[in-house]
C-alpha cells in the first residue's frame, strides 16, 4: 500500500537518516543503551513519523503543524549528535552534517510550501 507521504523526498532521506542513526548508536559505550543512544534514536525516529502522520491529517493546517514538528526533532537529533561527538563517542567524520542540512532544507521547503496553503 502506497501513501502520498512515501513519495516526499523528505521523508525517504529521513528514513534513511534513521537507519544511520541505528548503526551510528549501535557503537556507543552499553551504559548508554538507555541513555544517550536511546535519546538519538527515538529523535531520528520521530522525523519521519511526523512527516507521516502530518501527510495523513485532514487538512494542510494540520500538516503544517507537524512538518514543524518534525523539524524540530531534527534539531534535537543533531544536538544530540554533537553532545555524542564532544562526549568521545563519534568522530566529527561519522555526524551526518550534510544528511542534517538537506533534510532541514526540504522540510524547511514543505514548510514553506504549506503556509502559502495554509494562508491562501
């Protein structure tokens, strides 16, 4: 089955996003299991299930809401993302910076987008 959410380029970088996120973690110290890792997870989890959840409402106020949503779970995963990289567990090469940019950009753009609906 075929939703209109799975055709947003947003959403397909945001999953794969999460993917690196998964095998990023899957390195960090086992103390952090419950902590630091689960933290970065449940971020990078919640972009895409925005994105997704926001395509699914009713109307394009509710989209917009959750698209800001959304983005606002990719500034939390890339904070996190620095804390683990000024912590010592990943080296500046493995954070995603170029992933972060352009999934900000496209949501930022969807944003963008909605509120000239939204306000039309």
């Amino acid at each position: 089955m075929r939703r209109k959410h799975h055709d947003l380029d947003a959403w397909q970088l945001a999953i794969g996003l999460v993917k690196d996120v998964y095998a990023l973690t899957a390195s960090f110290p086992p103390h952090e299991t419950y902590g630091l890792a689960s933290q970065i997870r449940r971020s990078a989890i919640s972009v895409p299930s925005n994105i997704a959840e926001g395509s699914a409402r009713l109307t394009d106020k509710e989209l917009l809401h959750f698209l800001g949503v959304a983005r606002g779970s990719l500034s939390e995963l890339e904070t996190q993302l620095i804390v683990a990289r000024e912590i010592g567990y990943l080296e500046a090469s493995q954070v995603p910076t170029e992933q972060l940019e352009r999934l900000f950009a496209l949501i930022s753009g969807l944003i963008n987008h909605q509120r000239k609906r939204v306000e039309k």
